[in-house]
C-alpha cells in the first residue's frame, strides 16, 4: 500500500488527525524534500509524533521510484509532501505507475501552497492563466516571460513558481525574487514584446502558512530595493484587475505601489508587427513612385505599387477588425511586390531617402 500525505504548508503541525493515524500505521515514511523544504525542525517533529525516525529523500529517489514501489507491494508506506501530494507532477507519476504495478493507493490532501497565495493576495482564482516555474538557467526565464505575454494577453494572472533545491553543501537554495526581475528584464532586452518594465506591477509572496510570511506588492522599480528573506518565494504577475482585486492588495497585502492593470498595453505579435512594418512598407511604395518617375522608368510599374498599396490598406483593416494573422500576410504580400520591383529594376525604396 502506498499512501500520499500532504504536511500542508504549516510545517508538520499542519497534519491532520487522519493523517497521523495513518502514518503511525506505516512501515516506512519518506519525505520527500524538493517540492518545498522541511525544516529539521520539522523533521524532529514528526519523529516526535510518529514515534520513530522518517526518512527525507531527494528529488532522484522519488522520480526513481523503484524502492518505494517494490516496498509498496508488501508493506505500508508513505510519502510525505509539502502542500498537497497531486500538486507536484512527480507524485502523480508515482501514483500513476503504482496503479499499473497493481500496488493500492491513497491519498490524504492537505492545504496547498498555491491555492493560499492566490487566496492571500486576494486575487480571484478563476482569473490565473498557465502556472510556470523559474530556474536559474536563461531558457527558463525565456519561457516564463512567453507564459506571462500569454496571460498578458488574455488579462490573466501569472504565478511564477521560483527555483528551490540543495546545493553542493547540503543548504537549500532558493532563487530571490530580485534575480527573477533581472532576468525577465534581460529577456525583454531581446524580445522587447512590452511584457516587463520597471512599472510592471507585481506581486512576490514569500513562506506562505509561515509564521514569517510576508506578502510585498508593488511596482518592479521598488521590488527590486526589498529584502525578501528565506524562501520559498512565489511571485505573481497581475493582468487585468477588478476594483475587489485592486482593493484587497493595498488591505491584505504590503502595498508599495497603486495596482495596475499589466494587460493594458499588451498587443499579439502580429500587430506589433504590422504596426512595426505597415509605415515602412508605405514608406518603401512612396519612395518607389518617386523614384520611377524622378528617372522616367516604366510607368506600368505604377499598377503593380498600386496592388502594394491595396495590401497596406488590406492591413490596416484586418487589424482593426482583430484578424491580426491576415493582417500580417497583406503587409507580407505587400512587401513582396515592392521587392519584386527592386529585384527586377535595381531599385532599392528601403534605403533612406536624402
């Protein structure tokens, strides 16, 4: 039998009275430490309740699975997790795997980590978009900035999970907020999608259901001159807030900044990018028509600009009307004809005019 208990996020006080008694039941208790950290404190303490020692694992052990498995088969064991057991991805495989090795299993939930943040902050859960994760690789903020443009863009919320493991001495590592911002930061260098800035208002939760929770909001300028402690931190990316959201964040949590509304300003790509090229390609056709007439080229060279200029008004109408991928390709075709002529002809209408 193989049990998933969740500690909740109050440490191991946080068990409830089920809980207990199953575990004082069991032949072998693993904690696994790598969705959060477990004090030692913690881990005396369920010694303490148990009446016997439990035995803290890594990320390996658990994703391995095959010890805890085989002994599932004919003893009672448990896994004990921060927050609650299905939350994290890893215990679902473990579950899944057992089920199709016939061992039985169970399940005891307990408070999640995630959902007391969104109910902290006073955000409406119903209003998140795609939940991510940030690590300390560059890849990984690329990816967390694409999922907060995403939400961006259909005025959801944003969480952003921040980086928790052990490092080469045994001490665990938790990734600050202050690093988050400066990555995003240095993506927005590169993608320059308007998604971060430093008025881009934020929210960073830190050791949520802890006796030293702290709940900072605020605009990124003046998160970044905080101090957030020990993890885990979680930080959130509000998109388009109602007045209650607006409201709890200054009461419930330690306002810096007036909320605004982060999806205000986004735009698809697509529109960016006509709006990027819609005036150069009307620019390039101008510079065109000067040109052929300036040197007395052939005229005829006039109806193929005039389909150019077609495309550009064809452009403007679909992103105004929202077809913002049509309005790409008109500006496409657009450019087409134009490069056709400079092709065939010699004439470059993309080099600055004097």
């Amino acid at each position: 039998m193989l049990w998933l208990v969740g500690i909740g996020i109050s440490g191991y006080r946080g068990l409830s009275l089920a809980a207990l008694d199953i575990l004082k039941q069991c032949d072998t208790v693993y904690v696994e430490q790598f969705t959060s950290a477990l004090s030692n404190g913690d881990l005396r303490g369920l010694d303490s309740l148990l009446g016997f020692e439990v035995k803290p694992v890594r990320r390996w052990f658990v994703e391995d699975g095959r010890q805890i498995l085989e002994e599932s088969k004919t003893k009672q064991v448990a896994i004990v997790t921060y927050g609650d057991p299905l939350i994290a991805t890893t215990h679902s495989e473990l579950r899944a795997r057992a089920a199709k090795n016939a061992i039985k299993t169970s399940v005891l939930h307990s408070a999640s980590g995630i959902t007391s943040t969104i109910g902290e902050t006073g955000l409406h859960a119903y209003k998140f978009g795609r939940m991510v994760t940030m690590m300390s690789e560059r890849p990984s903020a690329i990816s967390v900035y694409n999922a907060i443009f995403e939400n961006l863009l259909a005025g959801n919320h944003t969480i952003i999970l921040t980086e928790f493991r052990y490092d080469d001495n045994e001490n665990p590592f938790f990734l600050d907020p202050v690093t988050v911002f400066k990555m995003l930061a240095e993506v927005e260098a590169d993608q320059k999608y308007h998604v971060i800035s430093e008025y881009t208002f934020a929210i960073v939760a830190s050791r949520i259901g802890m006796e030293s929770q702290q709940i900072l909001s605020g605009k990124i300028s003046s998160l970044v001159q905080s101090e957030f402690g020990e993890g885990p931190h979680t930080v959130i990316v509000p998109g388009a807030l109602h007045f209650t959201e607006s409201d709890a964040i200054v009461l419930l949590t330690e306002n810096l900044d007036l909320p605004t509304n982060n999806s205000q300003n986004i735009k698809k790509i697509s529109s960016q990018m006509v709006e990027r090229y819609g005036p150069r390609a009307k620019q390039a056709v101008e510079q065109m028509r000067r040109i052929i007439t300036e040197y007395n080229e052939d005229k005829s060279m006039f109806d193929i600009l005039d389909n150019a200029e077609c495309y550009i008004a064809d452009a403007e109408r679909f992103l105004n009307q929202g077809k913002f991928d049509l309005a790409v390709l008109s500006i496409g075709y657009a450019e087409g004809l134009v490069d056709a002529l400079r092709f065939q002809k010699g004439i470059n209408p993309w080099a600055p005019s004097n």
